[in-house]
C-alpha cells in the first residue's frame, strides 16, 4: 500500500516523479494514486489537468535520464499541504535542469491531492 500526500508529503515529493518517470507502472495508475481524477495542478498560473499532466510524462520517459528531489520545508494540515523542495532532473543528453518549487495544496479526504497551486525559478545551472 502506498502513502499518499495527506500522510506523507516528503515521500509523495521524492518518490512520485522516480514512480511516474521510471517506474514500470503505467503512467495513469500512479497518477491515479496520489491524485483524485479532478485534480489540476496550477503551475506559474498555468492550469493543468489530469490529461495535460499525462502528455508532460511521456516526454519525460523519453527525455529524462534521472531524478532528484530534495525537499527544504513540508507542511501538512487537515485538508492542506505546503511544500518548498528543489527537483533536479538530468536529461539523456546531459542537460542538468533544477527547478525551486514552492507548492499549496488541497487534500481530498482520502488524503491524494485534489488541487495545487505552484511557483517555480529556475536554478540550472546555466541558469545562474
């Protein structure tokens, strides 16, 4: 059985993009798993629902070589999660590209995500 973000959102943080990116399971079933089928991801203003999210992950699979993410703050509440964590992804061509997040969600009540509002900056090294 696995946790979900109402319960531990550390682990949600680090182990969903490793399960979604790499994992053997399809894509839609560990979606499915953490999130309720109405969930949308604000992400810089920029609404995404469960079929945009999906489309994003495809390329990742194809793109991404590897994952990391370090979580600095993560803050759970009835109905509420707070997080601010740095994800780091290198790309098969080499490509590092690490993103700040800071993420406000709301749980459902069986604790999978219903709704997050994120602010992301890119720090990649090239970046700086």
């Amino acid at each position: 059985m696995h946790s979900t973000p109402g319960t531990d959102l550390t682990g949600y943080l680090i182990r969903y993009p490793d399960e979604l990116t790499f994992g053997d399971d399809d894509p839609a079933a560990v979606f499915d798993r953490y999130h309720t089928g109405d969930f949308v991801l604000r992400n810089d203003g920029l609404p995404l629902d469960r079929e945009r999210l999906l489309a994003h992950v495809r390329a990742a699979r194809r793109n991404a070589a590897e994952v990391h993410v370090e979580v600095h703050d993560a803050l759970v509440t009835p109905g509420r999660v707070a997080a601010r964590y740095t994800m780091t992804a290198v790309m098969r061509r080499g490509r590092v590209i690490t993103t700040e997040i800071c993420m406000f969600g709301e749980l459902a009540a069986d604790g999978r995500l219903r709704r997050a509002d994120q602010l992301t900056r890119d720090v990649s090294p090239a970046a700086a």
